[in-house]
C-alpha cells in the first residue's frame, strides 16, 4: 500500500513537471512568434503605436526576453516619444552593453534631441567596445562638429590618421579642416627661367602675397614684377596685380574666384577665372570651372575639367584644359602627384603636362603665341614648414617648348618660395 501511494506521488510530480515544461516551451514560442510579427510590422505596416502594445504584451509574458526591450525603444523612438524610448535603450544597454545596435540607436537619439554631451559620452563608449567602427568613428567627428569643437575635431582626426594612415577619407577631412584654420602668412615668390635658345632670356618673375585663411574660405592678395631680357637687355617689363579666394560654399564643396590685372604687355591685361570643386567618398574631388583672358590681341576662354584623389599620404590630380584659337582646338593637360608628411605645408611634389594653359604664371604673357604650340613639361618640387612659422620650397621644371612649327627650345625655370605664418 506504501509503495501505491509512493509511485502516485511520483507520476503526480512528473506529470507536473512534463506540463511546466511544456507551458515554459509554448511561452517561448509564442514569444519568439510576437517578436517576429513586431519586426515584421515595422517593416512593412510600419504601425509603430501597435508594435508598443505588442511589445508591452511580449514583455509582460517574457519579461527577461531582452529584445522587447530594444524593439519597445525603437518603436517609441519613430514616434518621438524621446524619454520612453531613451528608458528603453538604456535598459537593454544596461544588461547588454556590446551590443552594436542598441548603441547606434541611442546615439542617434541624443544627436537628433541635440543632447550632444551625452551623445559624445555614448559615442566615447561605443568606439572603447568597437574599435573598428567607421560608423562610431563618424559619429565622433559629428558631434564634435556639431559643438563647434574645431581644435578637437582636427586632433582626432590627427589621431584617426596615426590609427590609418591608408585611409584617404581621414586624410581629405584632415586638409579640409586645416584649410578653415585661422591663419594668416606673408610670403614672397621668385622664378628664374632660362633657355637654350642664343640671346634669348632670361626671364624673371618676382611675387609678393598675403594670404589670409578663415572658416569661411581664403582671400590672397597678390603683387607680381615681372622682367624679361634678351641679349642682356630687358625687353619687356611690368607690374600685375591679382586677388584669389576659395570659399567654402557647404559641407563638401567649395568655389575658386579669381581675377588679376595688368596694364603691361608682359602680362596679360585681363585674367578671370571660377572653379567649383566637389569633394565626394573615399577621397575623390571634382572640380569644373572656366578661365578668360583678355591679351592685348585676344580673348580666351577656357573650360577646365579636373579629378583629384587621396591615396594614404598622396594625392593625384589630373587637369584638362579645353580651348579654342582661329576655330581650331588645343587641348592641354596637367597631371600633379603630392606626398604630404606632417602638414598640408610638408610635401614633395612631381609634375608633368602637355600644352599650353591660363595656370602657367611664368609664361602667362605668351599664351597667345603658345596655345597652338606644343609643349612637354615635368618638374618636382620639396616644400618644408620650419618652426611653426616659416614656409619655403624650391622647384625646379623642364619644358620642351616650340617657338615656331617644328622648332623646339628647351626651358628651364627654377622657382623659390618663402612664407611667414602667424
């Protein structure tokens, strides 16, 4: 009789246990069933009102099932519902810190309310546990621009370049920032250029500027002497005046203005010229623009199409330059290879083209005569910041030109730069 009543009690018990299992398994399948017809929902009906209920509904049953919580943040978010969706959030955080998205999420909900000082703690946070996120890296760099934190904003970019220094999107940032940086400099420019054609040269071109750089763009003021001799003589001889600016027009791009003037037959009498330049993903630029000149026989105008990439340290630019003389086209084009060290000051340079174009200071006055010419140019250049302060570069380029139809001469220019910074 003992032992009926002990092997009742037992299956009693199992029969008990069999059912708790069984309820514990339906309630997670009709948890894990709610949790996917909310994700469903928001992604088609987009009920965001009724995925809450639903929600609320999964978490009562489940209450340590997690993702509730992150769904019921989210949904509360679409429909602005600022602190349910922050408890949320920061619930789910708090029991799983890692996670990627409930961190995005929470993020962008402090950017968005502009509650930036919490947003840059998350963000500080979020890279600590994702080291490799370019995302919260973004992030940073957002709200950092957002607080108008400039000094900061440039010193992680610095400190993202140290971490990549392949990556060329860090490096067009870094040259965009150092662009808007209050500066002014002092500088002074001098070309010497000789040839190989007997009697002829050689040519001198002397420059003063002052270049005054603001968040807004960059103004340059320049004056320009420029003496020509043949024989030991100077035939032609004069002064041009010029001003310069880029202005940053958004974001991602900004304008070139310039224009210069001269009474002088050594230079042209009138030089206009506007670019509009886009800087795009990954380091690309595009610029497209167009450039007049007014010599004392002719006018000029030129369309110039340009592409520019940043590769780690180096940045590529190649340039065309399309125009017209008589009803007849002649191309140019110029292609500029730059590895940069510590600043956009530090650089050595290589250069090479063909043809004749509004860019070429030296030989500016003789655009007329030397449009319908060929010319093959190279060069290479090394430019140093010393002591915070002062700025020089040397340059030396080669150019095989003609003077007439089928007669060439060769040039060599030397070319020496020294600025003051302050």
């Amino acid at each position: 009789m003992i032992q009926n009543k002990i092997l009742t009690t037992a299956s009693l018990i199992l029969i008990l246990v069999f059912m708790s299992n069984q309820n514990l398994s339906a309630q997670k399948i009709d948890s894990d069933s709610l949790l996917t017809v909310i994700i469903k929902d928001m992604q088609t009906t987009k009920n965001y009102e009724k995925n809450i209920q639903k929600a609320l509904l999964g978490k009562k049953i489940a209450p340590t099932y997690l993702d509730y919580y992150l769904l019921l943040g989210r949904n509360y978010d679409l429909v602005k519902k600022n602190d349910s969706a922050r408890f949320y959030y920061k619930y789910y955080i708090d029991k799983s810190p890692t996670n990627y998205d409930a961190l995005n999420y929470l993020i962008n909900l402090e950017l968005e309310t502009k509650n930036y000082k919490e947003a840059e703690s998350i963000i500080d946070k979020a890279i600590e546990l994702h080291p490799e996120s370019k995302n919260f890296e973004q992030k940073k760099l957002t709200v950092l621009q957002l607080q108008k934190e400039q000094k900061r904003e440039y010193e992680y970019l610095k400190k993202l370049q140290l971490k990549n220094p392949n990556d060329d999107a860090v490096t067009q940032l870094i040259f965009q920032m150092e662009s808007k940086l209050k500066s002014d400099r002092l500088g002074a420019t001098y070309s010497y250029t000789t040839f190989d054609r007997k009697g002829y040269g050689p040519w001198h071109l002397l420059g003063f500027q002052y270049i005054r750089e603001r968040q807004w763009g960059s103004l340059t003021g320049h004056i320009n002497y420029a003496d020509r001799l043949s024989s030991g003589q100077s035939i032609a001889n004069g002064i041009q005046y010029e001003l310069e600016s880029y202005l940053f027009t958004s974001k991602n791009n900004y304008s070139y203005l310039g224009a210069a003037y001269s009474n002088d037959l050594v230079f042209p009498k009138l030089r206009l010229g506007y670019s509009f330049y886009q800087n795009f993903k990954k380091g690309w630029e595009g610029d497209l623009g167009i450039r007049y000149l007014k010599t004392q026989d002719n006018d000029f105008t030129t369309v110039v199409l340009g592409a520019g990439k940043y590769i780690g340290s180096y940045w590529i630019n190649l340039r065309t330059f399309i125009q017209s003389d008589n009803n007849n086209w002649y191309p140019a084009v110029s292609l500029n290879i730059r590895y940069y060290f510590d600043t956009r000051f530090d650089y050595v340079t290589l250069t090479s083209g063909y043809g004749s174009s509004p860019e070429e200071r030296t030989t500016l006055g003789q655009f007329n005569e030397r449009i319908s010419l060929d010319s093959y140019r190279m060069g290479a250049g090394y430019y140093k910041m010393f002591h915070k302060h002062y700025i020089a570069g040397l340059q030396v380029t080669y150019n095989k030109q003609e003077y007439v139809r089928n007669l060439t001469q060769n040039e060599l220019e030397l070319s020496l730069m020294l600025q003051y910074k302050f």
